[in-house]
C-alpha cells in the first residue's frame, strides 16, 4: 500500500518544456485533489523522492480567486517545509469558493534521504493556470528555481 | 523569430510597438545571429509586455542572454519614470539581489597541487545545497543589523575587511531598506540561511586568469595571468523570496487598485510613490542587503581556507568587485538630455556603470564599473568593464551570464550527473555537490556559450573585455 501511495504521488505530474525553471502540469478529479497532487509534486521536486510520515499541519486560507489561492497554497506549503525541515507527503484539501483548509502530512527532512531535489525558490503567477478539460481539471505552474 | 522584429544594427534589434497590445514603448534586445537561434517566442513576449507597464521610460530591453523566465524576461531591463512609473517583484525576481562577486589570491595554477583537498575544505566551509543550515547564529537583532547594513554588517562581525566594501555595488548596502516592510515569515526562512550558497545554478568556483584583453585594465583590477580567482554566485536565500511571494501578493492588489492593465499577473506592480511600492521596495533593499551580507560571510569562509591552507594573509586575497543581477534600484539617468532619476529593474542583467560613475572606487574611476559574468560549468567566465555607451543606450546595464538554451527535463535526459563530471574532470574541472542530479541540471551544454555572450556585449559596446577566466573546481549548491 506504501508503495502505491508512492508510486501514485510520483505519477500525478508531468514536467513540460521550460528552459529556466520548473514548469508542470497536474490533472485531477476534482480541485480539492488537484491541489493536493500540486502540493505532492512541489515536495518531489524539492526532494526527489517523499514518503508517508505521521507529522501533521493544518493551512487555512483565503484569496481572491482560486488562482491566487493555489499560489498562496503552494508559497505556504514551501514556507512551513523550509522553516520546520518538513518533507509533505500529503494533503487533505477542502476548498469552498476562495476559502481553503487543509491538513498536510509528512516526515521530517533527512540529508540522507530527500538529497536528490532542487531549491524551489518562488511559485509564478506567470502562465499559472487551472483549466477543465473532459472530467479532470488541469493545472499549470512554474516553479522558480 | 515573432513577425515585425527589425534588425536595427548588427547586434541591435526591435520589437515595435503593437507586438501585444498596449505597448508603450518599442522592446529592443541585443542579439548575434548565432544566439537569435536559440532565441524563445516567449522571451520576445515577454520583453514586449513590459513595455505595457505604467512609466517605462525608452525602452523595453534585454540583454543577448535573454531567454523565457516569468515576469520580466531574464536579462531584461526597465527604466520607469519615479513620478508616474510603476515598480514590480516581476522585475526583480523570487532571488533578490542573486549576484556575484570575484576574489583574487597571489597564487597561481602551479601552486594548487592539492586542488582536491581545496575543494573538499571549502565544501565543508560553506553550507551548500537544499535544506542546508548555517553556522552563524544570528538573533534577532543582528538580523536587523543586517537586513540594513549588509555587507558594511558582515566586515563589522569580522567577515572581511573595509576595503571590501568600496568593491561593492552600492558599497555592500543599499540606502532605503526597511526591515519593517520585511515579514516575520521572511526573517524566520533568512535567520538559518545567513552565510549559506543554497542550491540550483549558485555555486562557488575556482578559477584561473586565462586570457588578458586589457592589460592596463586588468591591472586596476589586481589581475595577473595564470592567478588563481574564487567567483561566488548566490542571492537573498528563503528571505528574499519569501520577501517575493509576500509583496507579490500585495502588488497584485494594488495593480487592481491603482487600475492598472498587465498582461501577465508576475508583473504585478504600484506606483513607486505609492504604499505598496515603497513597502516593496523597502523590503527588496533589505533582501538586497542579506545578500550582500551573505556573499560578504562567504568569502570570509572562502579566505580562511585558503589562508590556511596555503599560508597566505587574509589581507593579499583582494576583492575585486561585487555585483548585483536581480535588482531594482533608484539612479540618475539622461533621458533625451535632460538629467533625470529613474527606477531601473535589472532581472538577470548587470549593472554598467561607464567611467566616473559616482559610485566607484578611486581605482576604477578612469575605467568604469568591473562586471563579472559568470560562465556555466566548465565554461570561461568573464570580467569586463562599464562604458559611456551602456549609459546612453541601456541605462548603464548589460548581460549577466551565458543564459539557459535547453530545459531541465531536457537536460537530464541528455547527460546524467555522473557523466556531467566525469566529462568535466577529463578536462582537469573537478565538480562537487550534495548529489548528481544538481550537476546534470547545471551542465554547461544548457546554457547559451558564455564567450558568444560576451561577444556581443563587447561588439555593441555596451561593456568591453577584461579578462577571461577558466573554471578549475566547482562546488554547486
């Protein structure tokens, strides 16, 4: 089950063409899962690789629209993972209009283990996009490195 | 290439007015025929929507290492009128004053026998890569102290000497900072970080002078053939982009209050005179200090290995100078004759400064600000100087660094970070990092070549040719 979990975090992105930084794109069922898989694939590429662990935090926030509101997610995720030497693995997201609450689960950073990321130093607001295409809705973000 | 670019000179090229809508101002960036190959439709774009912004004053530039970033495209250049112009974090960038400074030492290739060891000493010494904490234990207060005094704070700790400072843009400390303006959050990411290289393209490199264009020049700058040099590339840390992320989110308020029409959300902005203006820009100053500061305790770092080492003084390892590349600074231009102060952004583009600039020091006043132009991995980096022509032609700006061609996920599919090094050390260029995949990601194939680069620059005249350096040992972040 480990395993899976794993295996399906690191699946749930695709890095797209960018030639200075980190651009992705996230597709998922719903918003609340699409901003949970953003958070999954932000922590892989900060630290190559992340697994279950049993430290809890909670986020709640409020923005003007949901774009801002997935870039002020994804900053405070990235701010609480610096500031603690925390390593998130997951996010239950609820979401209603512009208001999120959510609880992050994760490990403690390990020099050892989660050496193989990049710096993440700033999520854009350029290109940032959240789309619906079929089912799914799709996210689009740079990440600054 | 977009439709409607014009050549205008061999190196010179403009973007016309109407390229996207609202264009104030005509985009022209500086460019060989070698580099327009490379050149990205979204970079264009981008120079052309900063020509939108309220207060762009000429206009929109960039540099021949222009290429797509966010925002700002990198190595653009803005000029805003301080009266009804607009400042903007998308001119700046998440890395706030990233910049680079180049140490001389009295020794040369010959006597760096344990060049190994070397690089190992330093590896130790500065706290390198994701997640890595610093040996300073700064309190609250100091990190004030720092936040206004930069680099002026590091030599008063003991990191340095007072001649550093007048071989440092801004002499290490930009004037207008407000640690006020600077959020709890922030201050919480910069107190650990102080002193540390961080990670992605910052590194620390030892060099050696290979090729001297201008004797006399390289001269003023204490070089000699064959020395050995220490290059430091690294910025503001988690403070300045937390600072970033924060003033970012109050910008794009006030763009909607202030009605001002963007075509990108990145470019974010206020009146400079504004609150939220004169907040970020309090708060950028401050973040530009931590890294002054910051590049100042390294170097120190740098100095006690080497002193050690090899026996030198402290005193023999000279500063040759410091520059900013992520920046935006209040400074007196003449526009169409007339003398005027401007707000000019410089997102991964270095300032210029032609011959008796009033910020220089005695030794480079007759030749114009120094400007270091760091090369990639394995790559030569270059020092070169400000001239006249930068002044009236590009507000006394020019390139920062060769640029990126290929993305991240292309460049780890071409080369692996092993065989990065391994291909580097065959070469005699020993490469040193947390792990693999920050080499594959920085390999010199990624990045335009530095010397086409700097070509340019020196072929439109808008800085010329000291020297050319060539890397020994990398230690990246």
């Amino acid at each position: 089950m480990r395993l899976r979990k794993n295996l399906i975090a690191l699946m749930s992105f695709e890095e797209l063409e960018h030639t200075a930084d980190i651009r992705i794109r996230v597709e998922a069922a719903t918003l609340e899962e699409l901003f949970s898989e953003a958070a999954q694939a932000l922590m892989t590429i900060m630290y190559g690789s992340i697994s279950p662990g049993n430290i809890r935090r909670h986020v709640e926030m409020d923005a003007d629209d949901i774009i801002s509101l997935i870039q002020e997610f994804l900053s405070e995720i990235l701010f609480i993972s610096e500031v603690e030497d925390l390593v998130f693995s997951g996010a239950e997201v609820r979401i209603a209009g512009n208001n999120l609450i959510a609880d992050l689960t994760g490990e403690p950073f390990s020099k050892m283990k989660h050496l193989g990321g990049r710096e993440v130093k700033g999520i854009s607001y350029s290109d940032l996009s959240i789309g619906r295409e079929r089912d799914s809705y799709i996210l689009e973000v740079i990440f600054d490195v | 290439m977009l439709p409607g670019i014009k050549r205008l000179a061999p190196f010179e090229w403009e973007v016309p007015i109407g390229t996207v809508p609202g264009m104030r101002v005509p985009g022209r960036f500086f460019l060989s025929d070698e580099l327009a190959k490379t050149l990205e439709d979204g970079a264009v774009q981008q120079l052309a929507n900063v020509a939108t912004m309220p207060g762009i004053i000429k206009n929109s530039l960039a540099m021949p290492d222009i290429h797509w970033g966010y925002g700002f495209p990198i190595g653009g250049v803005a000029a805003f009128s301080i009266e009804d112009g607009v400042i903007s974090p998308g001119g700046v960038g998440f890395d706030i004053n990233c910049g680079v400074r180049i140490l001389t030492t009295p020794l040369q290739e010959k006597d760096l026998k344990k060049k190994r060891e070397l690089i190992e000493r330093l590896f130790n010494a500065v706290p390198t890569g994701v997640g890595a904490k610093s040996t300073l234990r700064l309190s609250y207060k100091e990190l004030e102290s720092m936040l206004t005094g930069g680099a002026r704070w590091a030599v008063r700790q003991g990191f340095g000497m007072e001649s550093d400072l007048l071989h440092c843009e801004e002499q290490g400390a930009m004037g207008g900072a407000d640690p006020g303006a600077v959020s709890a959050k922030a201050r919480q990411r910069g107190m650990p970080q102080s002193g540390t290289l961080g990670a992605g393209n910052h590194f620390l490199e030892i060099q050696a002078v290979r090729e001297i264009f201008h004797e006399k020049a390289a001269g003023s700058c204490g070089l000699f053939p064959g020395q050995i040099c220490i290059m430091i590339h690294c910025g503001s840390r988690g403070l300045g982009h937390q600072v970033c992320t924060e003033h970012l989110r109050v910008l794009e308020g006030a763009t909607k209050k202030y009605g001002i029409i963007l075509p990108d959300r990145q470019l974010a902005c206020a009146p400079i005179l504004s609150p939220e203006g004169k907040a970020y820009f309090g708060a950028m100053a401050a973040s530009a200090n931590y890294a002054w500061a910051n590049r100042q305790v390294i170097m120190h770092m740098v100095r006690q290995v080497f002193s050690e080492m090899f026996d030198i003084p402290y005193e023999e390892m000279t500063l040759v100078y410091d520059v900013a590349h992520n920046v935006a600074k209040m400074e007196e231009h003449i526009v169409d004759g007339r003398r005027m102060k401007v707000c000019v952004h410089r997102k991964g583009a270095t300032r210029a400064f032609g011959p008796g600039a009033p910020d220089l020091p005695r030794e480079y006043v007759s030749l114009g600000q120094p400007v270091i132009i760091p090369g990639s991995m394995g790559t030569s980096s270059f020092l070169l100087h400000g001239t006249q022509e930068a002044m009236v032609r590009t507000f006394g700006s020019t390139c920062h660094g060769s640029g990126r061609i290929m993305s991240r996920t292309k460049a780890k599919k071409a080369l692996s970070g092993q065989e990065v090094k391994e291909s580097l050390a065959a070469e005699g260029i020993i490469v040193r990092a947390p792990h693999d995949g920050a080499i594959a990601d920085e390999a010199p194939g990624v990045y335009k070549p530095s010397d086409e680069v700097v070509r340019v620059v020196d072929s439109a005249g808008i800085s010329r040719l000291i020297a050319r350096f060539v890397p020994l040992g990398v230690i990246k972040g």
